[in-house]
C-alpha cells in the first residue's frame, strides 16, 4: 500500500440538507471545484514518494489562486466571538474544521500560534473560525459547545483545550465538553450547557457548516486567505506565503488609492 501523505481529513457523506449549494457567481463554482480538487489531492496516497503534494504550493504572484467572491464570505465583524485579530486586518484567513479532526489539532498546535504572533498580534492578519463538523453528532456537539463557550468570551480558550495533545480520543460527551468548558475557564457552566443546547447554538453552527459545502470544502481543515482556497494541515511556509502575498496585494491596492487621490487633488489644483 503506498505511503500516505494527508494533511487533511475527509469528510463523510454530508446529508442532503448539508449539501445544499451557495450561489456567490460563476467564480466560485469554479474554485468551489478547486477547493474540491485539492482537498481530494491532499487526502490522497503519495504515490510520487516525494512527500508533497504540489496542489498546495502557493506562488508569490498576489493574484494565482484567489477568487474575489470567496474573500467577500470574511465577515470582519469585530463582535465576532469566533475570530480573533483586527476586524480591518488587511488579511482574512477564515478556517473551517472539526475538533475530531486530528489535523485540525496539528494545525492548530503546530501552525495557528506561530500565524498569530507573526501577523495577528502585529495587526496583518485576522482569523475567523467557520464550525464545519463533518463526523457526526460528537462534532456537532463540540461545535455547539464551542460556540457556547464563545458568548462567554472564551472561544479560543476553548479551542485550545479541545484541540490539546490527546483531547479528542477522549470523546466529547456531555461530561467531557463540560469539562473542556471549565479548563477553559468558562466562567458560568449552567449557561454555557443551556447555551449548547440552544436552537441559537444549532443554527449558528449549521450555517458555517452549510457556508463550507456551499464552498466546495470536502475535508478539514479547509481554509480561504482573502479568497485563495488551500486545504489541509499544510506547512507554515504555505501560509506564510499566501498571507504575505495577500498583505503585498492589500498594500498595493491601498497605495493605488492614495496615489489616485493625490493626483485627483493636484488636477483640482492646477
């Protein structure tokens, strides 16, 4: 059997409520084909030996790979209770995951932290976190427990427990999520379960979960960085290299502005 070289896990069948598709344009059709692709190629078995999958490199070109309507699906809002950054960070990177998704926990312990001290913390890059729960009432119990530990402002502290070495061959039954919700410091544990079990709970958790199969998204962790699809627990050089040629486009734009403006004011002058 060959040698496997995923970054990235594969969803089950979606029901067909989850399948339901998202109309943004005739772009988006063809990078939710991509996303598709790539999310395939990146579960797929190495058969080359070479250890790496060429569908995640990134270019250094700002404009290979990005599609303008999937960057409009960033909601910088800045109430957003699971994103973390400037909501006018001029780079979105929006995740989608699933807590009993192993490589979603690397990421999330090997790649996320260093992302955020190299460009959150310096206001470059926001991170939105989209609920894509894709193995079963376990994920989509977590998912509802994050969100609830989330309207007490503890979120991430929660995505950090969930996704520790370990956490999640230990399952997340009830029990289990309510103690996650402690170590994370979750400070009213009553409210937190009624808000796990809530209809609000549900239907915020169900509209990423839609958002992401709208998108084309077939494994975890999927993510967009201001509308470029890359798929799989990839290496920190793969994001690096989409976010700064994000951030090198976003600066050029914003300089192509101002330089409009300017010689605007100068014809007014004249």
């Amino acid at each position: 059997m060959p040698k496997s070289t995923s970054t990235s896990t594969s969803a089950r069948k979606p029901s067909p409520r989850n399948r339901k598709p998202l109309i943004y344009g005739a772009g988006v059709v063809l990078a939710a084909a991509l996303l598709g692709f790539v999310s395939y190629r990146a579960t797929a078995p190495d058969h080359s030996g070479s250890g790496s999958s060429s569908v995640a490199d990134v270019t250094a070109d700002p404009d290979a790979g990005v599609y303008p309507e999937l960057a409009k699906l960033a909601r910088r809002d800045a109430g957003d209770k699971l994103a973390q950054g400037r909501a006018d960070a001029p780079v979105v990177l929006i995740e989608y995951a699933d807590f009993k998704c192993g490589y979603c926990g690397k990421f999330a312990r090997d790649t996320e932290p260093a992302l955020v001290k190299k460009y959150v913390d310096n206001g470059t890059l926001r991170i939105e976190w989209r609920n894509f729960p894709i193995f079963g009432a376990e994920s989509e119990a977590a998912a509802r427990a994050a969100w609830a530990a989330g309207q007490q402002d503890r979120f991430w502290q929660f995505h950090a427990a969930a996704y520790a070495e370990g956490a999640k061959e230990k399952g997340f039954g009830k029990d289990r999520l309510k103690a996650l919700a402690q170590q994370a410091g979750v400070a009213d544990l009553d409210r937190f379960a009624r808000d796990a079990d809530s209809a609000a709970a549900s239907a915020a958790v169900s509209k990423d979960q839609e958002q992401g199969y709208g998108i084309g998204a077939t494994s975890t962790p999927s993510f967009l960085i201001n509308g470029r699809p890359i798929a799989g627990a990839q290496p920190m050089e793969t994001f690096t290299a989409a976010i700064e040629a994000a951030a090198e486009k976003a600066r050029n734009t914003e300089d192509a502005k101002s330089g409009n403006g300017s010689q605007g004011s100068g014809d007014d002058a004249k």
